[in-house]
C-alpha cells in the first residue's frame, strides 16, 4: 500500500515538473480592444474629476466669501411674527 502511494506521488509530481519548464509567456501584440477598454476607463476618471474639481473650488468659494448683508441682516433681526 504504501509503495503504491509513493509511485502514484512521484509519478503526479514528475507530470507536474514539466509545467514549470514552459515558457508561457506569448510575445504578442495587445489587441485594440484593450486601448478601447483602457482608454474608455480614462475617460470615465477624467469625467469624474472635472465636476469633483469644480465643486471643491465652489465648496471654499463659499466658506471664505463673507455673507451678502441683506443675509446677514435678516439673520440678525429677530421674528416678530410669534
């Protein structure tokens, strides 16, 4: 029994040996529909960012801009409506 697990072993393991001997690498060139596929997720980052950009510079317009004073005024009167 044991002799008949060890042969089976060696012979896996000798078939296996011979994968590693492969080249395997395929010195080809890319196909067109890789660049398609590269380029269409270039375009969708540069799609994306253009309007994140423009609500940053929109964000800190907001919080360094003072207040108009027809705002502020109103804030600072109390109702007398209650």
């Amino acid at each position: 029994m044991k002799s008949t697990v060890k042969n089976a072993l060696l012979v896996f393991i000798g078939s296996v040996s011979t994968a590693f001997a492969a080249d395997g690498v395929e010195k080809g060139e890319n196909s067109l529909l890789l660049f398609l596929f590269l380029g269409f997720g270039a375009l969708i980052i540069v799609f994306q960012t253009i309007p994140g950009i423009l609500l940053f510079f929109s964000m800190l317009k907001g919080l360094f801009m003072s207040a108009p004073k027809e705002t502020a005024l109103a804030a600072e009167k109390p109702d007398k409506t209650s």
